[in-house]
C-alpha cells in the first residue's frame, strides 16, 4: 500500500462505549438516535478529505488521508471530547455517551486488511483499558 501511497495514511475505528446497555436498559429507538446523534458529531468535525462511515453495529470507521498517526490522533481526540461534552441529557441518559478509538498509520508493505487488524487491536485495547479514549 505505501509503494502506492507515499504520503502518510492512517485508519481509524470507533466504538460507541456501552451501545449494548443502551439497547438493552433504554430502547433500541434511543440507541438508533445516539448513532444517528454520534454521526452527526463525528462528520461535522472531520475535514473535508477524510471519510467516515459506519463500519457495523456501533462501529465507525475513518480514513484520514495525508494524515500522520499524531495528526490524526489528535483529530480523534477532537472527535472524542466532542462525543463526551454532547448534550446526552434529553435521552435520559444519565452518564452520557462516549467513544473509543483505536488508530494505525502505513508502514512498509502495509495492506488495507493490515490496517484494519491493527487500529482493531487498539480499538480492543483502548476498550480494555477504561473506554473513552484513543488508541494507537
């Protein structure tokens, strides 16, 4: 991938923290509305080069072009603290919503497939670790 993409490329995915107590202790129609609340959040900060689409249940992923790991950990920072500080209230969600991140950037022969193992391993690390932060 990098032989084709000489300048820096970095994934990310995330993951709503705690989805499934959502479902299961509010409504599946509150979560629908956290996910539809959280997209909003997440592609009204990113740039207008980088994607970000839902990657299954509660999972989003992101591809920042011309992005560094730092530069792009520092936008999923943005991206997290912008999820935390979100009105949550008028859900009835006592403890708010957050979201985990976990990132990897090209290195060598790195391939599509690669990639997404890696920023999934630190999405799971970033998970086991307390939630609410980001990974890389």
């Amino acid at each position: 991938m990098h032989a084709r993409h000489p300048q820096p490329f970095t994934v990310a995915l995330a993951d709503i923290d705690y989805f499934k107590q959502i479902n299961d202790h509010h409504s599946h129609a509150t979560g629908d509305e956290v996910l539809r609340r959280v997209a909003t959040i997440l592609q009204a900060r990113c740039r207008s080069a980088d994607l970000v689409a839902r990657y299954g249940g509660e999972e989003f992923l992101f591809c920042f072009p011309g992005t560094s790991l730092p530069e792009a950990m520092a936008l999923c920072e943005t991206l997290r603290a912008a999820v935390a500080a979100a009105d949550w209230s008028g859900l009835g969600l006592a403890h708010g919503v957050t979201i985990s991140f976990g990132l990897a950037s090209i290195r060598g022969e790195s391939t599509l497939e690669s990639l997404l193992r890696e920023a999934d391993e630190r999405l799971y690390a970033a998970k086991n670790t307390g939630r609410n932060r980001v990974v890389a």
